[in-house]
C-alpha cells in the first residue's frame, strides 16, 4: 500500500486517483477549487463517467480516498505525487498552456518536506519534465528535499475512463531516474499490463505519437469516405474489408463527422505547433486538420444540397456532445454544426441523453443566438415539424428509434446521418431521404425547396425513394 497525493480533480486525476485507491492505496486528491472539493466530499462528480460515482462512494466510504484543498494535507507523508491538470491550447498557434502544470509544480515545491516521486499525467509538450524539475527545484521552501519526476502519460477514454484504467493495454513510464520509474512501475504491477520504462521526451512524446496516430485514422477513412461517396463504394464495409488486416485493425475507423473532444484536437494542435516550432513541415498533422474541419461542413452542405436554402426551415438534431456516453461538450461536433446552421436562417430541435445542459452552455459561450434553438425531451419531439434531422452523436439510444414514427412526424423526411448508424436501403424503404457519411449507395442528390414538397421530384425519383411527397 502506498499513500498517494493527485492534484487535479478534473476527469484524469479523479479517475486516476479514485482507481488506485481501489487498489488498496491510500490517496487524498487535492484541489484550488473549493466548491469542487465540497461537492466531491458530498459524492457529487463534476464529470459524467459510468461507473466512477459508484466508485468514488465505496472508496471514500472504505476511508481510502479523501478530497481536501490543501496541499499540506494531501503532501503529508505521500510517496508518490501525481500532478493531473489539464494543459488547453494556449496559443493562437496551438502550443500547450503550461500555466496550471508550472504553477501545481510551484505548490508542491513550496510544501514539500520529505522524499517523493512526482509523476507527471497531464499531456505537456515533449521537454516539459525537465521544466517542472527546475521549477520544483528553484522553489524548495527546504533546498537539501531530494525529489524524482516520472513522465506517465494517460491513455483513458471519457465514456469507457474507469475500464480503462483497470484495462490498460500498456503504462508508459519515462524519467531520467531509471529508479524512480521502477518504484511507479510497482503501483501498476496489480493491473498485469505491459510496462513501457523509457526518458522522459519519449514518453511525453509517445502521448502525443498515440493521438496524432489515432486522429490519423479518423481523418485518413473519413477523405477515404468522401473518395467512397463519389465513386459509389461504401465506407463501412470498406472499414470493415480493411480491418481484418492484423496491421490495420478496425478500431478508429469509423467515418462520420470526424474527432471532437478535450485531447485529440488539442494535441494534434500542440504537435505540430512543436514540429512548427522546431523548423519542421507537419505537413501529414495539417492534412488531419483540415479534413476534419471538412467533414463538419460537409453535413451542412448536404442539407443545402437536398433541402435548397435553410432559411426558414427547422432542423432536427440528436447529441450534443462530442461522443456518446459523456456530457463533454468540448470541440464537439454539434457546436459548428448549429451554428452554421442557425446562421444560414434555420430553427434547431435538439436533445441529448445527458449534455444538454453543458451542451446549452457551450452553445451560449460560442454566442449562438439561443431563441433559435429549442431544447427537446427525446428524439421523438426532435424530429416533429423539421425540415431535416441531423444525427451528431451516436448515442444507443438513437440506433433503435422507431424511425417510422419520426419520419410521420416531420415536414419533409430529410435524414442526415453523421455517425452512419441506419442503413441506406431501410431508410429509403421508410421513406427518408437519406443521406450517410461515404456510403455512395443511395440516389443523388434532390433538391426540395423548403415549404413544397410537392412536385419538384421527378416521378420514377420518387418511387426508387418510396417518398410520400404529398404528405403535408
Ligand atoms: C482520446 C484517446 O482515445 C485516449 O486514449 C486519450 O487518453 C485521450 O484522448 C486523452 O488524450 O486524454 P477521448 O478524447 O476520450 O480519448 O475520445 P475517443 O473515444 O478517442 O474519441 C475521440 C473523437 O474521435 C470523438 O469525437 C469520436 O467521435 C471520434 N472518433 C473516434 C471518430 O470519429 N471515429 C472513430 O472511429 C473513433
């Protein structure tokens, strides 16, 4: 049993923090926040993780886990210091801002009156160790304290954190004290995961390799799926046809409206503001970009493409948050895709299981006109009276819908589908127009002006599409 200190009750340091004190370990997590703190003390989570609340209450109630907001408490008698705070785009350029890292640095230095390993779990630019042990160092209240730091980046997904955790399919541990990372690589032992002992710029570099990597993806098969769409292949399958290939793998290809979040936009970002910064081209990290700008708008321009002008028309859209089973909001998809929509004239249904509260206060943050947007209790109340429906966020929840009953209730049965969760050929036999992400399966493109249903598709257009046009 080790007594460990986590500093940052943001999702990586409460999940960090909570799991190892449900393996045994005794640890107090501490933060500036004091209504964070207070509301943690109580089991109230500032995030939304499945399966944390549950775990937080059994190990505060097993006295293994303890929020406090002083750091005297949670330094005293600690072995190891984990420093979890997040690292957002600071730069108009995309470089990390290290103000939260320097200054956790500064208060731990200040306290700090004993041994103690200090691991580092924020995602901070290759170089960053070096940086927090030169600021621990200059401001040791007791100069002779010998301190270590480890750089122990984090891989959790939100949505599936605590499994993730418990799951590992490694732990990246790098320092310039080969010792000290040995001693962090006791407390993961239990998870019986691979292990990855390295330097410090290896491991700090091996975080933002694995996003850059994987947002890669993404980008890669969402232009193979615009390249699918034009030809007339489907992007699923292809998905599915290229994953088989062991040095492939399906995971993170799923083309849609590409990648949202708090990590993989940020440290794409920060990469090749680094490589930027050190007289490299990034030219591949750049094309990741700017494709997955590209797919946000490329729903947008579906719509226009079947719907004709927005102005006036009432648009339906289901999830708000960046992916499912988070309420996250950051970067999400839904945020570009309703303002746009809004300013080209049209009203926004929307609903999400669980973020439309963050989502309401994303969207007052971007300065979206909210008397444009109406806020729905389910996707059934969406879809009444649109013009179109839009699905942003692949929620369970919307793979089992009783799409009969939606189209019945819109004024024209437009479905956009940005996560290709239905099937072209159901949809159409349901009477949707429907539209996927890279499936070149469906007809081309309609135009229906918005207000008339009636008479603009051409006859045999409206029986390969089983189109209801009169049904206003
Ligand atoms: C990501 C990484 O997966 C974690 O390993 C890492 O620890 C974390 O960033 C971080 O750096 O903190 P996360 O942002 O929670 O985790 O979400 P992911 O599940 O990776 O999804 C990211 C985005 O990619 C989402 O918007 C998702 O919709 C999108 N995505 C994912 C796709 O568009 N297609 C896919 O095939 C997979």
């Amino acid at each position: 049993m080790s007594t460990i200190c986590v500093i940052g009750t943001g999702y990586v340091g409460l999940v960090t923090g909570t799991c190892l004190a449900d393996m045994g370990n005794q640890v107090t997590c501490v933060d500036i926040i004091p209504e964070k703190i207070e509301r943690l003390r109580r089991g109230i989570l500032p995030i939304y993780e499945p399966g944390l609340e549950e775990l937080v209450e059994r190990n505060v109630q097993a006295r293994r886990l303890h929020f406090t907001i002083s750091y005297d408490e949670g330094l005293d008698n600690c072995d190891f210091i984990f420093v979890a705070v997040n690292t957002p785009t600071g730069t108009s350029q995309g470089g990390a801002d290290m103000r939260y890292v320097e200054s956790a640095a500064r208060s731990i230095a200040e306290k700090l009156d004993h041994y103690a390993i200090i691991i580092n779990k924020s995602t901070v630019p290759v170089g960053s160790g070096d940086v927090v042990s030169r600021i621990i160092r200059s401001n040791l209240k007791l100069p002779a304290i010998p301190f270590a730091v480890v750089s122990n980046p984090e891989f959790l997904r939100e949505g599936s954190a605590v499994q993730d955790f418990q799951n590992p399919d490694r732990v990246v541990l790098g320092s310039t004290d080969q010792e000290a990372a040995h001693r962090v690589a006791q407390l993961y032992l239990p998870l019986r995961a691979p292990i990855v002992i390295t330097d410090l710029y290896t491991a700090e570099m091996i975080k933002y390799a694995s996003n850059a990597f994987l947002a890669t993806k993404i980008s890669f098969i969402n232009e193979i799926a615009q390249i699918c769409e034009r030809l007339g292949a489907d992007v699923k399958e292809v998905a599915t046809g290229m994953g088989y290939d062991k040095r492939i793998g399906r995971a993170f290809l799923d083309a849609g409206l590409g990648y949202g979040g708090s990590c993989f936009p940020k440290d794409v970002r920060a990469l090749a503001h680094m490589a930027d910064e050190a007289g490299l081209h990034p030219q591949l990290l750049h094309a990741v970009m700017d494709i997955n700008h590209d797919q946000r708008r490329l729903v947008v321009s579906k719509l226009i493409a079947i719907l004709g002008s927005l102005r006036g028309c009432t648009i339906g859209v289901l999830g708000l948050a960046f992916k499912p089973n988070t309420d996250d909001m950051r970067e999400a998809a839904s945020v570009d895709i309703i303002r746009w929509v809004t300013s080209q004239g049209a009203i926004v249904h929307v609903y999400d299981p669980v973020a439309s509260k963050t989502g309401r206060e994303a969207l007052e943050r971007e300065g979206i006109r909210m008397e444009d947007i109406c806020f729905c209790k389910n996707a059934y109340e969406v879809a009444e009276e649109t013009d179109a429906l839009l699905i942003v966020t692949e929620w369970n929840e919307f793979k089992s819908l009783n799409m009969l009953q939606i189209r019945n209730s819109m004024r024209r049965p437009v479905l956009i589908d940005g996560r290709n969760i239905y099937e072209a050929d159901e949809m159409n036999r349901l009477g949707f127009i429907y539209r996927g992400m890279g499936r070149g399966t469906g007809p081309a493109p309609t135009v229906l002006p918005p207000g008339d249903t009636t008479g603009v598709l051409e006859q045999t257009q409206q029986e390969t599409l089983g189109l209801e046009v009169s049904k206003q």
